[in-house]
C-alpha cells in the first residue's frame, strides 16, 4: 500500500514521511515536490492516500486534487497549507478533500487524522483482503485506469486533429515527455528514417521526418504501456503480449487498407485499442494485489476472459469513441454475421493474420472478397 506525499519543502516532507510510516506496517510513501511529479507517482504507485500541500512551485496543489477527482471520487486526500482561511477551506472541500490542516500542524493531531483515511485494518487487527468478484465488479462501474504517462484522452484528441497539427505544435504539446521524446528520436534516426547520416536530435525534425500520423500512433501506442505501473511479473508479461499483439493488429490493418487505396489512420487505431479491455482487467488486478489480495494464473486467465469485453466496452463509452471506431475494434473480436461492410473486415482479417489463421479457408475466401491476395499477408502467429 503507498501513500503519496506531495509538499516541496523538505523539511516537512520528511516530517510527513515520517508520521505515515508510523501508520502501519509496510507502507510505501512517493514523495514528490512539484504537481508533475504528483500527477505520475499517482498514475504509477495508484496511492491509498494521498497529502497534499497547498502552494506548489509549479501550481497550486488543487490542480493535483480536480485531476484525481476527474477518475477516482473515492481516494482518500488530505490537504495541509499555512493559510486557514475560509475561501480556503471552502475551494478545497468543494472538491471532495477529506480532510484539511493547517500549518504548523501538530503530529499527534496528524496522525489521528489519517489513521481512519488509511482503513488498513479490521477491528479484528487481521488484515481483510478484498474480494475478486466485488473488486473487478467495482471497477468495472467506474473509471477504467490505464495510468502512463501519457493521458490516452489527450492523445486521442490530438490524433482527432492530426490533419490540422504540424510538427511544430506537436513537439511544443510533448515539450517534458522523455519517454516520448526518446521513443521518437529513436524512430526517426533509424536506417528508413535518416537523413544522410545526421543524427536527429530534436523533437520538432523527428516528428516532421515521421510524420505527424505516425508520430500520434507512436504516442498512442506508448500512452497504453502499462507496463511501468505494475509489480506483478505476471501481469506485466500479459500486458506486454496484449500490447504488441493490439500494435501487430494495428499495423496490419493499416497496411491491408491502404493496399486498397483506403486511409488507414482509424484502422490503425482502431487495432491499437483492440486490447484496452485486457488491458484495464490487468490494470485493476494489480490495484488488487497491492490491496492484500493474491492472485493464482487460472483467477488471471479467467479474470481475463471474462472482464475483458465489458472493460473493453466502458472504454469506449469513457472516452467517447465515435461508433464507427467502436465497431472496428469490435470486428477484431468478432465479426457480425454476413457482415459486407469492408471495414470491419479488414479489421477481423487483420485480427486472424496475427493469429495465424489467415490459412483458413473461411478467411482466404474473405480476402479476395475485399480484395486482397492471401499470399501476400503470410505471418507467423503472435504467442504470449
């Protein structure tokens, strides 16, 4: 279980420390001294509880508390600041704080304030671990959470744009990305993408020598990378195969579309999102792990098979996917009866090729229908 800490001064930081390693026994504490850093040790450590100082070097620290409260209405947070005044307190509570001291705050007090925030025990004193059912049922009903990075909306949105964006804007957008940063650098300095044997090594010449598509499917593909946020070697090999397998998918439809003289950037991502279900299910059986829960591969495989779809689902409505895409990315899952319509298809086309069914003759019928010879997309199928 970890508690996440944000307050720039040191001192107090690691007053704070402190006092919530007297909470309980095996606690993790993320300190952190600006709300950036917040904002990622949230994504990644997902906090029991959270403290918060008020005043931050780079912002006020609400603006950590509204992007909380924007996907989780339930995570315990305690605001602590030198100012008491009414407005004060008033703009905290009215965005669902728990709790609120003023400095300088006295230890006991603090300590009995966020021992009940933690709920870390029964009356009994025995630890109570959750229950697989219920926690996969409650996440299911809320915000699915694929914490990276890099928000997923945000890309989305940007990939909505991708006509109107040039290289420019894009890099100015992801100015402080690293990991993006580097991932694009290494795209564009490789052998298809240099340039006479110069080096490229700013953000802006990389997206413009990839091209803005490309660069918006890269940090798409990124911003779904779960994999930094989870402790539990099993799940991440299990993300990492639903990723490169959604990546493999997206690649494929994008090439047969484009074959057929059609745009494939919605093929593209719609292939890249043919996983999120997966991906949200893996995500929520970590978050039960750290809460005391244990987990058995045959609970994670039949976790998997039977939430994916409807995490899947509740992505799609989250974050406002238009129908057309939603019924691509359903068509790599199952393809309607008697389905003519040469999107969805592809879509299930590019599904079986990396699975290694494209010899069927049910799938080889389907590919000359749309228009594709079978023999050009022999592939080997993709194992976990």
């Amino acid at each position: 279980m970890n508690v996440l800490i944000l307050e720039h001064h040191a001192p107090t930081a690691e007053l704070l420390e402190t006092v919530v390693m007297g909470l309980a026994p095996g606690l993790g504490v993320q300190l952190c001294g600006t709300i950036a850093e917040a904002v990622q040790a949230w994504h990644r450590y997902s906090p029991a509880l959270v403290i918060s100082e008020w005043s931050l070097p780079d912002g006020p620290g609400l603006t950590l508390v509204r992007r909380i409260r924007t996907q989780d209405k339930h995570l315990p947070i305690l605001m602590i600041s030198a100012r008491s005044d009414k407005e004060t307190v008033l703009a905290a509570a009215r965005l669902g704080i728990n709790g609120f001291i003023a400095k300088p705050f006295d230890v006991a007090l603090l300590h009995q304030r966020l021992q009940p925030l933690l709920k870390t025990e029964a009356p009994s004193g025995r630890a109570v671990p959750p229950s697989l059912d219920r926690h996969l049922a409650e996440a299911a009903e809320g915000t699915i959470r694929l914490p990276t990075d890099l928000e997923q909306e945000d890309v989305l949105a940007l990939m909505e744009r991708r006509q109107e964006l040039s290289p420019a804007e894009l890099a100015r957008h992801w100015r402080g990305q690293a990991t993006l940063s580097a991932r694009l650098l290494d795209i564009a300095n490789s052998a298809s993408l240099g340039r006479a044997g110069k080096p490229i090594d700013k953000l802006e010449a990389a997206i413009a020598a990839m091209g803005v598509e490309m660069a918006l499917s890269q940090a798409f593909a990124l911003s779904l990378d779960i994999s930094r946020s989870l402790t539990d070697p099993r799940l991440a090999e299990r993300a990492g195969f639903y990723l490169q397998q959604a990546e493999q998918v997206a690649a494929i439809a994008r090439a047969m579309a484009i074959s057929l003289g059609l745009e494939g950037g919605a093929f593209h991502t719609a292939g890249l999102l043919s996983r999120v279900g997966e991906l949200g299910v893996i995500r929520t059986l970590q978050d039960f792990i750290r809460q005391g829960g244990t987990l058995s591969e045959q609970q994670i495989e039949d976790s998997l098979g039977r939430w994916a779809a409807d995490y899947g689902n509740r992505v799609k409505i989250q974050w406002r996917l238009p129908l057309p895409l939603r019924e691509l990315i359903g068509a790599v899952h199952l393809l309607k009866k008697n389905s003519t319509d040469r999107g969805p298809l592809l879509m299930y086309l590019a599904a079986m090729t990396v699975a290694g069914q494209q010899q069927q003759d049910e799938v080889r019928r389907l590919m000359r229908r749309v228009g594709l010879e079978p023999e050009r997309w022999q592939r080997p199928p993709l194992h976990p």
